[in-house]
C-alpha cells in the first residue's frame, strides 16, 4: 500500500501495516513544508507523488531498500492546487 500523509510517502505492508519504506518530500522554494497528494505507481515500478501546490513539481521515486530516491522532477505549467492525479500505467500521461 502506497500511502501519503503531510510532506511524507510510506509503503505500508497490506497484511501487517508495518512501514516498509519511507521518503520526505522536499522543502518548498519558500521555505515552508511540503504537502503531498495520493501516489501512483508505475507499471515499471516507480512512483509517480505530486505536491499539492501548483508551483510544485511531480516527483518520480524509486524504492531502494527502506526509502525512496528522487529519479526524476517534473514541472506541470500551468498546473494548479490539487489533491489528487491520475496517469497512464506506464507514467508517461499524466491527468
């Protein structure tokens, strides 16, 4: 189970709860704390996690071990306040 909660990205084992994984998003440009929106994963494995800011970015992480490393950073132009996404299973559309 892929969960958010604040600034942070857990993937919780289904049966027991136990955190698997963990990341923390970035400070903002503004210095303030990050908010997350609800992860997506990837057909190859990667999870796709946006901030809920506009004038944030869309992070591609991949599991290594008990955390997550960034693999990529997108910006969405024109992007506003959300709380949720959705993406082709391959990651390459994003909604």
């Amino acid at each position: 189970i892929l969960l958010s909660r604040n600034s942070r990205l857990f993937k919780l084992d289904a049966g027991t709860g136990r955190i698997l994984a963990s990341w923390q998003a970035p400070v903002r440009a503004n210095g303030s704390a990050n908010t997350l929106t609800v992860p997506q994963p990837s057909a190859s494995g990667e999870v796709y996690v946006a901030s809920l800011w506009g004038d944030d970015f869309l992070y591609v992480l991949k599991q290594t071990g008990e955390t997550f490393q960034q693999v990529k950073r997108i910006t969405l132009p024109g992007r506003i306040l959300s709380r949720s996404f959705a993406m082709e299973a391959d990651g390459r559309v994003v909604y």
